[in-house]
C-alpha cells in the first residue's frame, strides 16, 4: 500500500497563474475556445456551481485569450461535466475516451474501483463521507452528525466569497453539488490556463498528474489514482457546521487518503 498523501497547507494564491496574467497583459493571443459540455438536469444545483465557475473562468479568460462556454453537446467538448447516475456516468466516459468526464454527484464506491482513466470524481465516494463520520465519532460518540462536502455557512480560505459570489449569482446557497460544479470548471479552467491549450488529451492528462487545485479548501486537492479528488470534509450536524475532517487527533489534519479508499481494487 502506498503512504498516505499529505500536501502542505498553504496561503490562498493561485500558484502559477500570476505570472501567466502579467505575460498575457503584453502579447497578443489567439482566442482560445473551450467549450465545456455539461450532461444533466440544467435546474440542478450542480449546474449552478458550473455557471459560476464558468464567471471566474471567463474573467481569467479575458486576460489569456481563452473564451468558456457551457455547451449540450459532448462532441468536440474539452471536458464533460455529468450530473448522472452511476450506470449513465459509466457510459458516458465508456463513450468518450481520452475526454476528462468529471462526475459532480454520483457516490458509488464501484465507481471508484473500477479505475477508468477519463472518469474523475468531485464529488465525495460514499466510503469517504463513512470514514469522515466514524472519525468524528471517535471524538463524539452517539452523534448524529454528517459529512459533507461543502456547506453554506462554512468561511475560512476564501470560503465566505464564494459562497457570497454563488449566492449573489444564483439565488441559491452553495451545496455539495454546487461546489462540485464549481470546483470542477475551476480546476479545468486553471489546467487550461497553465498549458496553454484546450485539447482533451493535454487537459486529462494535467488533472491525472499536475492538478494542485485551490478548492477554497486550505489545502491542494488532487487526484488519486482511482480517479477520486482528495479533499476535506466538514461534519454539519443538523445543519450546522461542528467540524471538519480529517479529524484532528483521529488522523493528521493533511492526511486526505485517511478519507475513502485510495488505490483502485480489481
């Protein structure tokens, strides 16, 4: 079994991205397009958090010459966004090979195991959010608190403006889904912004291998080998924030792999 995988904390700067702002204010760039097609229900939340995604995303566009859209059609598209049941996901990656499809809400542990190379999960597996609740359990037995993956009232590392950003945009209060959405064209959009380029197979490989992603997190989020992003959790019992996970004095507090299953499983 591999060691578990710990990335510092660190102050809230988008690393790399500066330096590619200031160059681009003194040359001239081609526009590059990046469509970003998203399957699912357009009402849902997790579309939500894409069209704010999508603003920052387009703002950072204004100054490297990349223009984003959110697009139906999967043809032709940089990355693939899916709000889908677990059956559909695996299809619809099956379908687009060498595509990043990035799953916002689909939990199924299977999913995880089955090591797809295009499938990339945002949202938190069901066995991450057990093993957030059973640590905070050792701390707090009888309980009923939950795991999730976002929360409207949380605030440290730039939280509160985002969820003030998403809440002005859309009406709505930030949810899981809406993170994921988010945070998935956030990650794909600075992915794009460092390589300078919108084709599928460079995008998928940089987020298997490169990502170290500003999730408003306080820590780099990445992705496992399987496929699943490392993140933390926070625990919310009865709709109110108590804590997060990795629980301190449980597991170190970097310790992202003490949360799910970290390798894939034949």
């Amino acid at each position: 079994m591999s060691p578990p995988h710990r990335r510092p904390r660190r102050p809230r700067v988008r690393r790399g991205l500066l330096p590619l702002l200031l160059a681009a204010s003194t040359l001239a760039h081609a526009q590059l397009e990046v469509p970003l097609a998203f399957v699912g229900d357009p009402k849902s939340s997790a579309y939500r958090g894409a069209q704010e995604g999508l603003a920052e995303a387009e703002i950072q566009g204004q100054f490297l010459g990349q223009h984003y859209t959110l697009v139906a059609a999967t043809a032709g598209a940089t990355a693939i966004l899916a709000a889908l049941p677990a059956a559909e996901l695996q299809a619809l990656a099956a379908n687009h090979p060498g595509v990043a499809v990035l799953n916002l809400t689909a939990q199924d542990d299977s999913l995880r195991a089955t090591c797809r190379a295009n499938l990339l999960h945002i949202a938190a597996s069901a066995q991450m959010l057990a093993d957030a609740r059973a640590q905070w359990q050792v701390g707090h037995p009888g309980s009923p608190a939950g795991a999730q993956v976002w929360h409207r009232s949380f605030e440290k590392y730039a939280a509160a403006q985002l969820n003030h950003r998403y809440s002005t945009l859309t009406g709505h209060p930030m949810d899981d889904a809406a993170w994921a959405g988010w945070a998935a064209v956030k990650l794909v959009s600075d992915s794009v912004a460092r390589a300078q380029s919108a084709a599928p197979a460079t995008l998928l490989e940089a987020l298997r291998t490169q990502l170290a992603f500003d999730g408003q997190k306080g820590i780099d989020l990445s992705f496992r080998a399987n496929g699943q992003l490392r993140q933390p959790l926070l625990i919310v019992e009865n709709d109110r924030l108590v804590g997060e996970a990795p629980v301190r004095g449980v597991a170190e507090a970097e310790d992202l792999d003490s949360l799910g299953v970290v390798e894939c499983r034949p």
